[in-house]
C-alpha cells in the first residue's frame, strides 16, 4: 500500500533515496533479525545457557540477558555518535553492522552449559552486550541517516523506514524461527537446529555492508564538514547545552521503548505461557501483528508529511492509552477458544503504536543541530531503550508473578502512552520551527551560520 515510489508525495522519492532506504532497512533488519531470534528462541536459550531447578528463575535470567545488552546501549551511542559526528554518518553504519554481525554470528557457535559450565552463561552475556554497543549506533544512526538524506516535506515518511525496517527484520527472525520449529524435531531444534539462524545472518550482513559502501555521506553533514573547525564538540557540551532536547526525547520515548519491547519481545510468550495459546498459533499471530505495525509505521510517516508530526503521534498515543487496558482484557477473555478474536483486539494497539512510531525518527532529529545530531539523539535515544525497553519484558513478567494478573502488560502500556502523550505537547508544530527555536536559542553550540538542518 505505501512504498518509496509513489506515497511520500506528489512525486516519487529519488533514486539515490531509494538507495539510502535500502541500505538502512538491511542493517537495521539484520540487528533486529537477530533479537527476534532470542526471543523466539529464548526458552531453549534458557536450558541450555542458564539451566535452573527454579523455571521462573530460569526465565529471569534469560531476559536479564536480554536486558544487558540495552545496558550497553548508552555507550555504544557515545561511541558512535562521537564517530557519526566527526568523521561522518557512513563510516559509523558501517562500523555497527560489523560489530553486531560477529557476535550473531558467534551466538550460534556458542558451547553450552554442558560443555564448559557457568562461562556459557557469562560468553552468551558478553556477545549480547558487543551487540548493545552496535544497537547503540545502527538504528539512531539510520534515522539520521535518512532524515538528513531526505527532503524537509519528506523528512517524516523517509524517516519511518528506520521503525519500519526494525519490523521488517523482527518479522523475517520470527518466520524464520517458526520455520525451524516446525520442521525439527525437539531433539534436532535443541541440538543445533537453533543455531542456524543466527550463523546466515552473516549472509544478510555482506549485502548490507556493500550496498552502505556505494553511499556517500549527507549533503547537509557534508556542508558543516567541510566548514567547521578541527575542535569537535564534547559530550560534555552537549549534556550542558541540550539537557531540554536530550530530555525531551527521553520522555517521549517511554512509549517508544515500553511499546516496542512489550509487544514484540514479551507478546508472543505472553500468549503461548499465560493464555494457553500453542506456540504454532502464538507465533502465527505474533508475526501477524509485526505486519500489521510495519503498514503502520509507514502509514504514519505519510500522514505525519501532510497533517503534522504532533497530530499524528498524539493521536497514537492517546488511542494506545485508551484501547490497551479493554483489548488486553477482551484477549484475556477470549482466550485460545478465540484466536481470530484475540488477534485482531491486539492488531488495534500495534496500529496506534505504528502511527506513534512512524514520525518519531524525522520529529527527534530534528531538535538537534547538524554538529551534534548522531550524538544527541543516539545518547538519549539509547538511554530511554536501556532504562525502559531492556527492562520491559522482564517487569512483565515479574510483576505478573507477584500480583497474579495478566493485565500488567496493558497497565504498562496505557502509563508509557500517558507519558509520552504529554511529552508530544512540547515538540514544535513542524520541523521548520524546530529548526528555527534551534537556530535562535543561546543553547547553540556553534554559530547558527554553520547549521544545516534540513535539506
């Protein structure tokens, strides 16, 4: 329904564009392939890495796996931000994909408990937060990538292919996890049928690598590259000069983070553990529903270019905070003797957190000037997925246990959509008067002369 040729405008997106999309949706696919494929995976994960008497304990530290590597986020976008904002945008996409194609890679050639005991735990920690640090420059590295690359009156729907490739790669390690399972036997799947999706992914990862050298910085980055001092600016500057705008993305996404991890990472456990669903019908539906908020993820990013950023993302928001508690419930209801009914009650939140998310990337982009974009908003960026999406799924899970109610996911998502709801009030009404409160304020770091932030 919406593609790069004909639905970001009257005219089509060029072809150099088209070219910058593809080369962001591989790598951020890729990453998010390989998430899905711990999530997917995570129950043989468990046995085999982290074996307790305890199953809840069992399950706790595998998701606390998952959380380390959002731990590392924070640093990770230091380190690439610092490299995406003085030496250029390109050269740290490129050095993301390497760093997180290895450890997917070497994930699926790791001895287990069995063989070399505790230290299977500890190497399985260490691989997931190597990919933290890389997550820390992939994906706000491709928002800005795009943004920067696009046009201002296509800035929003160019932007939403950087969430829409997340969906994308998360989809394709879901169907290929479920492939898997349905096609061995226990026995083979926990022997080392597990292990081949994250080894091919190397395969995905030569394409991306390929297709991100044939591309050429931004123009826009180019033109303050070539014009400002040798001096670049320090972390430390940017926490002084930008705590409204490093704050500002922060909370708006709460929901960003909350959202994400809840329905793509805890959902489809979610309804194969608590609400009885096999996991051939869970997973069919999980994979459903990332189909569903890809379409409207870019759905939203087209709407965003002819309405405006704030309507679009409040609107999401709002929806999500108003339908999440009944629909949770009426899924809860319905249960397996319902499964069309369940399915398309949850299909609803991921379209309002598809519209929410669609402009996310073109409306936090633009509160940063060109010097220090990448570095801002991979920080804060990274800093909201660490404190609130690494740790999602594991509160859910948690304080389901302690409370005895499977209506902790919605209570979560309806407080995180509340949040952000209130914190999209303060975004400008356009990026055009981002731009400009930016330019004018004295919070600038380098004369306004040197910034470029919009094409």
């Amino acid at each position: 329904m919406f593609n790069a040729q004909n639905a970001a405008g009257s005219s089509p997106l060029s072809s150099s564009m088209k070219r910058v999309i593809t080369s962001c949706m591989i790598g951020n696919a890729l990453e998010w392939y390989d998430f899905a494929l711990y999530i997917y995976f995570g129950n043989i994960i468990g046995r085999l890495f982290f074996p307790s008497a305890d199953p809840h304990m069992e399950r706790m530290m595998t998701y606390g796996v998952f959380a380390a590597g959002f731990i590392a986020r924070p640093i990770g976008a230091v380190i690439f931000g610092y490299i995406g904002d003085r030496w250029g945008r390109k050269t740290a996409l490129l050095l993301s994909i390497y760093l997180m194609a290895i450890p997917t890679a070497l994930i699926g050639m790791l001895p287990t408990y069995e063989t070399i005991g505790v230290w299977a735990g500890i190497l399985m920690t260490l691989l997931r937060i190597s990919q933290g640090l890389a997550l820390g420059g992939e994906f706000t590295g491709s928002m800005v990538f795009l943004v920067e690359h696009a046009k201002k009156e296509k800035q929003n729907f160019a932007g939403s292919f950087a969430p829409f490739s997340l969906a994308l790669g998360f989809c394709l390690g879901s169907l290929t996890a479920t492939v898997i399972i349905k096609a061995l036997s226990t026995s083979a799947l926990e022997t080392w049928g597990w292990r081949l999706p994250f080894i091919i992914s190397l395969a995905g990862t030569l394409v991306g690598t390929y297709i991100r050298r044939q591309l050429s910085d931004p123009k826009v980055f180019l033109d303050f590259k070539n014009a400002r001092k040798k001096d670049a600016v320090s972390i430390w500057s940017l926490l002084k000069e930008q705590k409204f705008n490093l704050g500002l993305v922060l909370w708006i996404d709460v929901l960003t983070a909350i959202g994400y991890y809840l329905l793509t990472s805890f959902l489809p456990n979610y309804m194969t553990e608590y609400l009885g669903y096999s996991k051939n019908m869970g997973f069919t539906m999980s994979n459903i529903h990332i189909v569903v908020l890809a379409i409207s993820i870019l759905a939203g990013g087209w709407l965003a270019d002819r309405v405006g950023q704030r309507r679009i993302m409040l609107f999401g928001a709002v929806s999500m905070a108003l339908l999440s508690y009944p629909l949770f419930s009426l899924l809860i209801a319905s249960g397996q003797s319902s499964p069309i009914i369940g399915g398309l009650t949850i299909s609803l939140i991921f379209v309002s957190f598809g519209l929410f998310f669609g402009p996310i990337p073109a409306a936090l982009c633009n509160l940063f000037p060109t010097p220090i974009r990448f570095t801002g908003l991979a920080l804060s960026h990274n800093l909201a997925m660490a404190i609130c999406g690494g740790t999602a799924p594991l509160l859910a899970f948690h304080f389901m246990k302690i409370y005895n109610s499977y209506t902790v996911p919605a209570t979560l998502l309806t407080g995180a959509a509340l949040i952000s709801a209130a914190g999209v009030l303060f975004l400008p009404q356009d990026a055009k008067k981002a731009v400009s409160k930016i330019k004018k304020s004295k919070r600038a770091l380098v004369p306004s002369s040197q910034f470029a932030a919009t094409n």
